[in-house]
C-alpha cells in the first residue's frame, strides 16, 4: 500500500490533534471549541478519503421515515 502526500497530510493531522486532546485533558491547551473543529474537520478528511458517500447516509434515511409514515 503506497501512502500519497494526502494520506501523510492526514496521519500528521492526527496525531497533532491527538496530541492537543491528551494536552487538554493534561492541563490545557487550545480551547474545547478548537478541538471539536479540528476532530469535525480530521473526520471530514477521512471520510473523503475512504471514499464514503454522504448519498448512502440520506438514502437510509429515507427509507426510515418511509418505514415510520
């Protein structure tokens, strides 16, 4: 498995994130709402690199609120 500059950009963005949540728990560091951004932003470039599509997420939906009518 051949890791591209992406692939590295993300890993890197995890453990600096990963780093700054133990710091908060620690003792402090960036504030909470700055964390929840980087952890809601890390999450967004994952998804888009595994390939997820938001359509299958609305598309069960869907179907729930058609099971539920």
């Amino acid at each position: 498995m051949k890791l591209n500059w992406i692939d590295i950009l993300l890993i890197l963005f995890g453990l600096f994130v990963a780093y700054q949540v133990l710091r908060a728990i620690i003792g402090g560091t960036w504030k909470t709402e700055s964390i929840i951004i980087a952890l809601l932003i890390f999450n967004l470039g994952l998804t888009y690199r595994l390939g997820m599509k938001f359509e299958g997420h609305i598309n069960w939906h869907k179907f729930r609120d058609k099971l539920y009518k």
